[in-house]
C-alpha cells in the first residue's frame, strides 16, 4: 500500500484537495505499472499494489520505485481547477 497524506513537511497543503497517477519502475528502471489513478481517501491518496505488472504476470522480489504526480488543489475549488499545483513525490516501495 502506498499513501500519501498532505502535510506542510511535504509542501502539500491538508487543506488542499488532491488528485494522483502513479507508476512504478524496476530497479533498472522499466516500467511496470504506468500512470494509474490512486484512490482519494479521507483527504488522503492510496493506491494498492498486488506485485503484478500490466501483464499481469508477478514481479520478482526487490526494490520498486514509485513515483507519484501530485495535482492539489484549495479545498472547494476542486470543480473548475484553474488554482492547481502540480507536485512530484518519489516514493520507495518495497516487495518482499
């Protein structure tokens, strides 16, 4: 499970909607998982990983490199967007 939950350490506003795609790369970076939208969650973003690729074949036990693009916006001007800014995290996620 990856989360992202905004806070000020993270330059991301917890009075900010939020809106975020997510891919993940292997360690020589291929990409594995592309651009899926993560799920909002009590104003937080999570995407859940089961360790498959597009293909949906398993990947092998390692190191994955997430990286999230972040586009928040003030909390209810959510409609029409025009204030948005967009945020690049980069998130390790780890398979056992």
């Amino acid at each position: 499970i990856i989360q992202i939950i905004p806070d000020s350490i993270h330059n991301l506003d917890p009075n900010f909607e939020m809106e975020g795609e997510l891919s993940i790369y292997d360690a020589i970076g291929n990409e594995i998982v592309g651009g899926k939208e993560m799920a909002k969650y009590n104003n937080t973003l999570i995407f859940i990983w089961n360790g498959r690729n597009a293909n949906n074949r398993k990947g092998g036990r390692g190191t994955y490199l997430a990286v999230a693009s972040i586009t928040a916006y003030p909390l209810g001007k959510g409609d029409g967007k025009p204030e948005g800014k967009l945020v690049k995290k980069r998130l390790l996620a780890i398979k056992d």
